[in-house]
C-alpha cells in the first residue's frame, strides 16, 4: 500500500513552484473575478460592481442558486485555463454539479461568449447587471449548466451522467481533452459509479483524452458525501482499481492550491500527451491509466465561514445561498457586502466594468476558450453520415406475407457498411446485446472496442479489439451516456437495447429530450445535432422463454410525454420498412427517433418499392389484405408493430375465408403519430385523412404492439374514436409460448377475429359457428403450449395465404 | 501494494486442509447432484437419472436456459450448506445472475423445498422427471430466480439489484447473513456499482452481514467481463476502495477449489462474527471492512470443453445451452451423453432417485436451509407496524382554503413517532432529500445512518451516526434496492424523491410490481408483504426555480401500466388528507402506494374528519366550493394534485363571483384510479356511480397533477368522456414562477374558468367580459413574472373566499 501513497504524494510535493508569483497573483485575481461573479449572480440586481454601499433594492427578490461547487469549479477552469493558453490545447469542460452553472456562466461572461450570443450581455458593467439579472430568472436563464450556457452539453439536472457524456465527447475527436468535474454528490450514484470503467473503451490512437476531476467538496444537499469521509487510502485504491492515476489536490489556502493544482494539471497533461505520443508513435493502443485529479477543497470555498453561529463554509450550509435574507436582516447584508468586497471587484474589473487587461491575457483566445467550443455545438462541426443505398439490403419476396427473415438481421449487413463508410463519425452501442439482437454482421467492418486483457480464445468469436467501433458495457446507463455525449458533439450512432430493459434509461431519455426541445425551440445559436437513434429489440412478444419480467413495450408511453417536435416512434412491421425506417433516422437531425424491430424471423410484406412508399405515407390501408374493394368497409384491422401485423392479418385471412362477404379493410401504422391530430404532432393527420383511413362509424379492431391505451392516447378526439377498440400487452404473461402469450393478451388472430365478429352489427348469427371455432382454436393453443412445450406452429409457420383468388385452401379445421 | 497482496494470498494459503478426504469427497459429490439437476432442467423431459441411453426422444423439444453461471452457483451454495451446518448459521441466498436459476432450484429440489410447496416434484425419480418437465416450460416455471422459487427475493431478469437486495434483507436482522452472488456482467451496470459502497449503511451492533461473492466467470452474452479482464491487483484494489476485504478463491480444478473456497469462508464467517462480537460487546460500530469473496471459475464450469471445435467450457459459448440439437444431431447427443453421465448420477442418487442418504447430511435442517429460509418468505415473519393515531398531526383549520401548511412537513412529525415506535422494523429512505422533502422531524426520533467517517461539526445539523435509522445515499437506484430487500422480508418503509428523479427507478419499479403482482395472484404459499410505499415530493409544480430538467409528472403513467392487482395511486389535496393516506399506505400488503404530495405551504381545505372521508371515498363532491346545490350542474371542475385543486378552487371562487347564476360542481380525486370503470381496477367505480358524479353530457374541466392523458386512459370509455377536457403539464417549463409555469401549461385560474366559459352552452356573451378580464390575468401573470421575478403573490397567497354568503369581497379587478 505505500507504494500507492508515495507516487501520489510524489505528484503533490512536485507543486511547490510551478507557478511564479505573477502567475500566481494573476491566476488567484482571475479566480476571484470569476467567484464574485458567482455570488453576484445569486444576489444581485443592481450595483453590480458594488460602486456604492449596498442596499436591500440591490438584490433579488428570490434568491435562487447553489453557491458550494462554484469556488472548486471556478478554481478548476481557471488552471485549465493556463494549460491550455500553455499548451494551445483543444479543450471542453462538462459540469457534473451542473446546479453550480454560476461557475460556468461566470467563465463563459469573462471569456466574452455571453456577449457573442446576446449583445445585451456586454463586458461592461451594463452588460454584468444584465448577466446577474438573468441568471435563474423567471423566463431567462436557469440555474442549472442548461442548453442555453454556451460550452455546455450537459446540464447536471439529474446527477449521474456526466462522466459517460464525457467519454461520448472524447471519442474519435483525438484532439480534444474533456474535463469532466465530478461532483462526490454524483459520484454516488449508480450512472457515475459504473462509468468510471469507460477507460476500458477509450482509444489512445483515435480518440482524445478525458480528465475527471473528482470534486470532493464533501457534502451534498443535506449530507456528508461518502468519497469525502472514507479514508484517503481507500479513496486511492478505489480509483486505481477504477484503472486510473489519481493526483490529489488537497487544502484550502488558496496559495498552497494553486500551486498544487497547477503542479497536478502540468503532470496530467505531460501523463496525456506521453500516453497518446506512445500510442500514436508505435501504433501500440495497450490500456493506458489515465490521469485524474482528486479536487479536495472546502464547499462553498472562499464564501461565509459562518452565520448566525453556524459554520457555513466547508459544511453542507453552503449548498445553495450561503446568506440568506439579506435585503431584510441588516446585518446579513453587512455579511453578504464584506464577502462579495472580499473579492476586491476594484481590482478585477476596469471603470467600464470589463475584466482587467492583465487578466484578459489569461484567457484562451477564440475558439480555445472552453465556453465556445465547437464540440459543445456540435451541430457545427457534424457532417452528414456517407450513407449505402439502403435498397440493397432489401430482402426479396414473391409475394407478401410468405419469407420469413428477421428484421434486425437484415439490418445488420445495412449497418455495417454505414459503420465501415464512417469511421470515425459513426458508432453502434448496446448493453451487450448486439449479437442477441441478431446485429452481428457489422463486426465484419469493426469489431468491439475493447482496451482490457483480450485473450488467445477471444479470436474465436469474441469480437473484441483496441480498434472496434462498436461500443458494448453491461449497462444501458453507460452506453446511453456515451451515445448522447458522442451526438451532441456532432457525430452518429444508434443503441440496441431489450425492450423491456429500455426503462433503464427512461430518465436519461427525459433529460436529454428535454435537452434537445429547448436546443432546437429556443437557444439559436445551437446547430442541429444528429438524433438520438434507439432501436428496441428483443420485443415483449418473443420474450415468451424469458418470462414476465422481460415483458415491457411501457417505453413508448414514456417517450411520447415529451415533445411533439422531437418525439418519433416507428414500428416497421416487416425488415424492408426496418431499412427504410432506420435510413430515414440516420438522416435526421433534432430527434428521438425510436424504433420497435424484433430479431426474430418475421414474415415480410412488401418488397423496397412497397415500403419505401409506406414508410414515406407512414401509415396506409394494405389493400390486398383488405377485403373492402375501397368501398365503404364492415370493420377496419389496424396495427403497428411486426408479431401484431402478422396476427392481424391471419385474423383478416381467417374472417375473409369463412365470412367472405365481410368488408374488411387493413390499416398498417409504421409512424405510430401519424394517429395524432396534425396539431397535436408534426406527422398528424388531418381529421380528414384520419376519417378517410378509419371511417367515422365502422368499429376499428387495432392489434398494437404495446400497452393499449397509447393508441387511445394519440386517438381519443378522433370523430370514431369510440368504435376504436385496442388489443395491446395487458400485463398478463409468464413462461410461455409466443402463441399462449399472444392469447393471453389477446392480440392474437383468434380474438382478434372474434372482436371483428362481436363488433359488426348483424354478424352474430352468422358469424356464430366461426366464433366458436375461433374460441375452440384459443383454448387447443394454450392447452397445447402447456402439455407439450412446443413452439405451437401456428403462429410461427403461419403464412399469408395470398391473393383471395389464388385458389388457397386453408388447412381443414 | 504488496500488503494487500499478501494478505490476500495469506488468505488463499490457509486453504490447503481445510476439508478432510471424506468431506471433500462428500461436498463433491453434492456439488455434482446439483450440476447434473441443472443440465437435467435444461435438456431432459424424459429418462431424468439416464437409466437408459439418451435417445432423442428424452429431450425436450426447446431447449432454454442458462448454463454458464449454474456451476459456480452451486458451487458456492453447496459451500455455504457446510459452514451453516458448521457453526448453525442464519442464511440467505441472493442470485445475481438469477437467470442461472437451475442452481437455484436444484438446490432447493436437493433440500426438499420443492416437494413441500408441490408434492408433484417429490424427491423421487418421478419427482426429478417433474422437476425437469416444469422447468422454463410454457405455463410452469421461468428460467430465472422468479416468485416461483423459493428462497428468492429477486429475479435477476433485470441485472444490478442483487446486492442493495441484500442489504435492505440484512438491516436489522442481526442474525442473519445474506449471502449474494454477484455476476461480474451484473457488476458493470450502474445500480450494482454504486451498491457497493452499501457498507457504509450496515451497522455490526444491529443488522446482520452482507456476504458477497463477486462471480468472474469471465463472460457476459457475447463479450468478456471487465472486471474478469483487468489486471488482478487492480481488482484487489477496486473492492478494497469500496471498502471489503476481499478474499480470492481462483482456478477450475474442484480438488483446490473445494480446498480454496472452504478456506475462504472459514475466514469470512469467523471475520463476521469477529466483527459483530466486537462491534456487540463494546457497543461500538466503527465500520468494519466487511469480507467478500472474489470467486474465479470457468463459465460452464465441468460442461464440455469443446464443442464442433469450438472452446466452450470457460467461455461465452457456455452462457445458455453449450450444445444445441441433441435430439436431431447423434454426435451431439453423444456430447450430452458423456457430460451428464460425468457427474456419475448413479453414485448421487439412490435406486428412487432420491438424493443418497450420505449426501442429504449435508443439507442444513429445516428452517436453516436457505431455500426455506423465512426472511425469503418474509411476509410469514412481517409484524404489524405500531401505528400511532395519525388524527394527532391533524392540522386545525377555521375553515377551507385558509391556512398553509407543507403537506410534507405535516406529515413529518407523524412518520417521526412510527419511526419511534417501530426502531426495528421501519426506515425511512430516501436519495439525499429527506430534508429538502421537509420530512426532517423524522431526525427527532432517529438520525441517518451513517458508518463512514463522523466530524465534529456534524453535531450542527448534519444528523447523521451509526445507529440512525434514515437511510439515506445520493442513488435512487440503491435506495430503491434497500427498500425493496427490506420489505420483501417482512418489514416496513418509506422512500421519499424528488418527483423528476422517480424515472431513475421506473425500471426498479416494473420489476418489482411484476414481483408482487405474481406472488401475490400465483404463488399461494408466499405471504403477504409490506406495501412498497413510494412518496413523491418537490413535484412539477414547484419546480418553477429549478427549470425544465426538474418537470416530469410522468412516473404515474409508468405505475398505471402495471396490474391493478398491485397499483395504487394517491394525490391528496392537502395536508390533512395525505396524514390518513399514508395511514392507510403504512397498514397495507402487496401494494405499490404512490403518494403525491408537495413539500411547499399549500391550503389546507377539509379538517381531519372530513379527510378521513373523503380519503376512504377516495373522490367526492365539495359541496362548498359547488354551486349545483347538489342538481345537475352546467358544468363539472375536478380536479386531483395539491396545486391543481388550489388552482381549481380558485377558478370555481372566480366564476362564482363573476357569474354567479352558473351551476358548478366541485369534484376532487384522491383515490386516482376511483376513475377507472369496476372492471378494470378493484378501485373503480361503476358506471353509474361515475356518472352520477360527472353527469353524462356536462362538460367536464379537469385539473390534473401529472400529463393530462393519463386522465383519458382512466376515463375513455365513461359516456360522459368526449366532454372531459384535462388540464395537466404539457412539458411547457422553464426557470419560472409558479404561476407563470401553471399558465404555460393552461392549468391556471384564469385558463380553468375560461374553458368552463368555453364549453358551458350559452355562455358565451355572459362570459365574455370575464372573459377578457380572464387573458388579461393571463399575460399580466407572465408579464409580471418575467419583468420582476416576483412570486407573484396571485398562486402563493390565494385563500378560498369562504362560503357564498359570507360576505366576502373578492379583491377590484
């Protein structure tokens, strides 16, 4: 254990001197400027430069905003700062405690990006009370690292993620170091605490660096941090186990930590550069241990070390407005004007209120500056992919309903020319589960990365590599993470995910949704990001083996609380429309795209010209499988999704075979909005075109493939929408057959058949002897499934049988 | 580093005696029973003890399962069986990997747990053919550690739950030790990485061990494990920083391993009792570092090496069925062969196929058997809660609508005296936010736990030390995880969030109401137990000053697709009303309650009485903010949500001034899902019941809490729903004030009224001056909020204006 010890307090002892005493008196006045600017933004309205006394008119009415990680934050960019300007380097930072946006903000004000975007944020003093009058204002800025704060991809809202948005940030920009603070209130969940294993997956060779910095600040909302109170030993192990370097920076006299952290930034940055020319030079990418720093500095660092008796600062107190009341407590506002006088703004800021020219020297120039740069635009600098012809991948067909391919499998030779077209601007990412989603081909472009121990036996189908592109970690969260970090920095990817398991990352979806909403509506000055693609597989009906607790379509619901104008959901039914549909995603920009494909073999329908022009409509009556000769129809099939196509057109087969005077007309949904109203959603149909499809009377059997109610979601203000009646997942499955699990939640051919029969006025009596049929073949297919265990062959043999006039006979009941 | 090396090997090196010739021998053979019964359960339907040769017809005819993992599982198990008969231990057993269920259940069909719960699979040849017959077999049992199996608490079809799982099964259990078996494909997802810093949690003087076993069989699906492949010194130094004392136990050949693994728990059990027995003899609890086992076997371990020249023992090949086909290929079948008769079944089972009677002594007896262990069947353990009389936090009010009280801190003193009253058998839980939810009179009773590190000054509010029985770390996931090991064994809780962040667990919460709706309707001899109780605080609506990343209401659409069996969702109006809810939450089995309620002042509207009843109805008329005098109305106000209803009494009080002939009924939801029809929910009204309330051709103005469809879901086919028009959040937000957000979204005052205005026929010209007054209120309201950051005292200082004839003046417009 010494040894661990020793190096690391090698790396603090080299501090003593690396910073003269001018760099040393400047880097402190550019902290302090940045820190008053902090704790102006939290309290003031007017006199911003504290030209006169201070009064209780100059505050905010509401005093909004977390003060604790914004010393530790600032100290941080200030440092990066001078390596950059030392080093010309490319360089982002990514907030984890993104609640201390004021440390960003007040960068971003003295860098000039403010004033770049808004004039009304100008480096005068005019443009400083404008800066604190906006910052968590009602209708201006919020007070967390949003879509509106310039160098920012990540808001640090919701905890968690900051360090796999990193990673996505740092792959293929070889470049490009990501500093990430990580906040010990973050590090304690779950996300942060597996993502610290991205290292495994970062390439020296091709992708840039990251550098965490973990910010021990030591308290969080209301408690003390776990990572602050273990013992440092244990703290350093933790890290090196993570397979990192840790560099401690540790204290509180602002001298001693500016040597310290200059001295820990000039060794990570020789650690980075000697590990990438090492790399690079000898075309060796063994797993290097990166660099990180171990920030231990004290909450709310510089602000009120007490009030009213009670320790503040270094102390859970400082979280969020160290002083509060101080427009009606006298004496908190003599508090609060000896803290904000303490930075000596006198000596910061000029007469016009702009940063001192001997501190404007300190900071990066154009686009050095970590507040603008490009890769926190990404939209910028993304190219579009260099697509294949998807039409060549399309799977050949004599006829609808007859092949049986899966779908994902045909996409998987689509995606591997997409992924070995762009090499260093496309990536693949899943929770293990590319080769379970039937995906593999595309390890004939790229195999996995992989920067761990790879193995003799690995080259028997392990798929592994320093140099894969596609990106695989037992974890949604990471994955997600890296996916969303890799397109808001401009580039392309899809995930592949368990349906069921997709929920995993409900919350991440929410956040960047919310994220990509306020980007594409309000911040004008973001560019267009490619979307986020989401491919869900391994579908709730072929989880029959798996059992119940991989039964879950519920993301859907999740996904369409959010906005109409990024939301898309696509239920291809056959692997043609898969290709269409993902081709049209890998083009898109500003979306969430989710696509429900299954890998299992599924019948296809219609060959490329066929689903080019039904995926392009989105939604579209199948005319040779209705029966309605384009007259008025008896009842209308719809359904969305690939297992509930299939049975709903062996529905239509059964009804138009032994009930063939029964007007039937076949509706496919692949663009699940399309059944909103065109006001409700971009994709909407007109009431017009809505009525056209569903008739305003007719009773509409709908097989869908998730939770039924979605259908009533997007449909209840249609004129018909009382006839709609919707099969969907019911919450019933176990162990089980796809025929007895389709059965039990009724979306299978034979109840979908007895609700056309129950619905059509007059179909009664003559649909009796059908019913009962119908009702005898439900009961035989559990039976079956359950004595014998089988794989019931109708519904995985089951064929269309085609055209009503092929002479086709169906098998004898 | 050396010393942690040497310790470690210090540890292994005990290992070479530890078992005499015969135990060895014995403990083999054993181990041998449960593999072979695994691969049994994965192949066989007929011939289970191969008294004949295998013949193609004894296979089944779909062969499902998981292999990889079962080995080192029984392994482990039959490992425990000896140190519990040993030394008469307390034991639990948590599958990680629970989808290697057939370690699971073969262990317990070798303990006779499956014969006690199904006669049918008696411990007998026939009961074996049963055994293998039932499992992963449509309409029998799944492939993973379901409800079906028992001695499990958790499925493990969703990975990274195993080990919070297993603490919140050992806090207060002080006996006992849970044993869980985690997969290293597990240990990369984010849940289970946090969960290792649990340690920090779990008191030696009052809850029981954590024992866990990090599995590295070295593969997941289809890739290498990262923890399997990195460095073992950087392994060592991992758990270590988490805070264990691991013990390594590596290699394949079973003579060394026994010998290893023997050793190795031998030294964890008496490290256990060396740490409870200081910890309970000095009373004192600094944290221990707690033992763990880092086991390193071969994936498929003693399966077949090598299949169609392909390695498959020790690799991802082994993960589901190593040989495929066996019934139609001979060469395969001959495979199987060979394997299955390598465990020599005939040396392990006697001429009835029961277990030899040399073997069955080395099952624990009884109730110590970790397959019949009660903390596993814990509602047979689950006590009561001591519940006082909730009446005494009741809040007095003169009248409603006139004070303000934070719902939450209402209900703080009365969770503080079940705290009091119950100190074994109740926590409350919650990701940092206890305080912040103002739930901090709980602290009164008892402070958070906290095992790492204490200072000085936390003595000034931080409430935090060894014996508090708050539980409280910065992840969702792991306190989620806690909660539900700690009621699945028979004990009570709270967990509290922040309403956004409650989507971190929307997977945690599938799974577990899929959990609970099984047990609950399938599994006869699993006893009720404590109700998972969820309270959502700091909700939408009060996230004006945190922005757009902290509004999402859409947690309840997740809840609402789960069975109606197990779903129950609560918004109480007011403080009084959510004391007798979570009265009646606390005293409930096999729910999932959730609970909305804000923690900012809201009014307070019906005294304790009348909360009681009006909570028991779950929905009712409010007569005094009506306006029907109890005829049909011309229009409906309902209402559910704290703020919402302050918002709609508010529009009720405007229309009742400025138009006072208008007939209002006043209808406020507690009991969501009262609006479901009797049939789709135990809760649910009739038709007539609902109709009577909401009248079948009124227009309906309904102000809900979370997205407005939900209210559609629950109403869609009611006769009176094309007249419901829902007010809810449309995910329109920003950094806000309260009311500027509630008129974003339309569920303001002003919008309320005016759509009342909108859809009463014949309205139009009365209310059309209102009407104009209404928008003005509307861009007023913004514009207020926008140009001062005010809280507009419109929404935060409103009252009910009392009852029609009380003279009151409602302010000049």
């Amino acid at each position: 254990m010494t040894t661990a010890r020793n190096e690391l307090e090698t790396g603090t002892q080299l501090s003593r001197d690396t910073l003269n005493a001018k760099e040393l008196q400047n880097i402190d006045a550019y902290w302090r400027a940045s820190n008053y600017l902090c704790a102006g933004m939290i309290y003031l309205r007017e006199n911003p430069l504290l030209r006169e006394p201070l009064r209780p008119q100059h505050f905010k009415n509401r005093l909004l905003g977390h003060w604790g990680s914004d010393p530790g934050q600032t100290f941080a960019w200030v440092h990066l700062n001078r390596v950059i300007c030392k080093h010309d380097l490319e360089m982002m930072y990514i907030s984890g405690p993104g609640h201390g946006a004021p440390a960003v903000i007040s960068q971003a004000y003295l860098e000039g990006a403010y004033s770049e975007i808004d004039p009304d944020k100008s480096q005068d003093e005019h443009g400083m009370r404008n800066l604190f009058r906006a910052f968590s204002f009602p209708g201006q800025w919020g007070s967390h690292c949003t879509p509106e704060v310039p160098g920012s991809i990540h808001e640090g809202g919701e905890l968690g993620y900051s360090l796999s948005h990193a990673f996505g940030a740092a792959f293929d920009n070889p470049d490009l170091i990501v500093n990430v603070m990580v906040g010990d209130g973050e590090a304690e969940t779950g996300p942060l605490a597996a993502a610290w294993h991205s290292n495994k997956f970062l390439n020296p060779l091709r992708d840039g660096a990251v550098l965490p910095i973990l910010h021990l600040n030591g308290y969080k909302i209301a408690n003390p941090t776990i990572l602050a109170r273990i013992d440092p030993e244990e703290l350093e192990f933790l890290f090196r186990g993570y397979g990192w370097t840790p560099y401690v920076v540790d204290g509180s006299d602002s001298t001693v930590m500016h040597q310290k952290m200059a001295a820990a930034l000039d060794a990570c940055i020789e650690q980075i550069r000697s590990i990438q020319e090492s790399a690079r030079s000898t075309g060796n990418a063994t797993r290097p241990r990166w660099p990180m720093i171990i920030l231990r500095s004290p909450k709310g660092w510089t602000g009120p070390a007490e009030v009213d008796g009670h320790k503040v600062e270094d102390f859970w107190r400082s979280h969020q407005v160290p002083i509060s009341d101080p427009a009606g407590n006298p004496e908190h506002l003599a508090l609060v004007d000896q803290w904000l006088r303490s930075y000596r703004p006198e000596e910061l800021f000029d007469h016009s209120g702009r940063l001192m020219p001997y501190l404007r020297t300190l900071c990066p120039r154009h686009q050095r500056r970590m507040s603008t740069s490009p890769h926190a635009n990404g939209g910028q600098l993304c190219k579009p992919l260099d697509l294949p012809d998807f039409r060549q991948y399309a799977v050949a067909i004599d006829g609808p309903g007859v092949e049986r391919t899966s779908p994902t499998g045909a996409l998987g030779p689509m995606l591997r020319d997409v992924m070995a077209r762009n090499m260093s601007s496309f990536r693949l990412f899943s929770p293990d589960e590319n080769a379970s989603n039937r995906l593999q081909a595309v390890y004939e472009a790229s195999p996995k990365t992989w920067l761990a121990t790879i193995k003799p036996e690995d080259a028997d189908g392990t798929h592994v590599a320093p140099d894969g592109r596609v990106m695989e970690i037992l974890s949604e969260h990471t994955v997600e993470g890296w996916l969303e970090g890799y397109i808001l920095t401009g580039r392309h990817g899809l995930l592949n995910t368990y349906e069921a398991f997709v929920h995993v990352i409900d919350s991440m979806y929410n956040q960047h949704a919310k994220w990509l909403e306020k980007s594409k509506l309000e911040v004008h000055w973001r560019a267009p990001v490619p979307s986020l693609n989401i491919l869900i597989s391994s579908v709730v009906w072929r989880q029959d083996h798996n059992g119940f607790s991989h039964q879950d379509p519920g993301f859907l619901d999740v996904v369409s609380n959010k906005s109409a104008e990024i939301t898309r959901i696509y239920l291809p039914p056959d692997a043609n429309c898969l290709l269409s549909v993902t081709d049209h995603c890998l083009r898109s920009r500003d979306y969430v795209n989710v696509i429900v494909a299954d890998k299992q073999p599924h019948l296809v329908y219609l060959d490329m010209d066929a689903a080019i022009e039904h995926c392009t409509k989105g939604i579209g009556v199948w005319d040779w499988a209705s029966t309605d000769n384009g007259a008025e129809p008896d009842a209308v099939i719809a359904c969305a999704g690939d297992i509930l196509t299939q049975e709903a057109l062996a529905a239509a087969a059964i009804l138009r075979e032994r009930l063939p005077e029964l007007k039937v007309r076949f509706i496919n949904v692949v663009d699940l909005h399309r059944l909103q109203h065109e006001t409700a959603h971009p994709h909407g149909l007109s009431d017009a075109e809505f009525d056209a499809l569903f008739t305003t009377d007719k009773p509409v059997i709908f097989n869908f493939h998730g939770y039924p109610w979605l259908i009533h979601k997007f449909t209840y203000r249609r004129s018909n929408h009382t006839n709609i009646h919707v099969h969907g997942y019911k919450e019933k499955g176990n162990i089980d057959t796809p025929l007895s699990l389709a059965i039990q939640n009724q979306v299978d051919r034979y109840h979908l058949a007895i609700d056309v029969i129950n619905r059509v006025p007059g179909l009664e009596s003559r649909g009796h002897a059908l019913k009962q049929w119908l009702m005898e073949q439900i009961a035989e297919g559990v039976l079956q499934a359950h004595s014998e265990g089988e794989d019931t062959s109708d519904i995985r043999d089951w064929k269309w049988p085609g055209s009503p006039d092929s002479g086709y006979i169906q098998r004898e009941h």
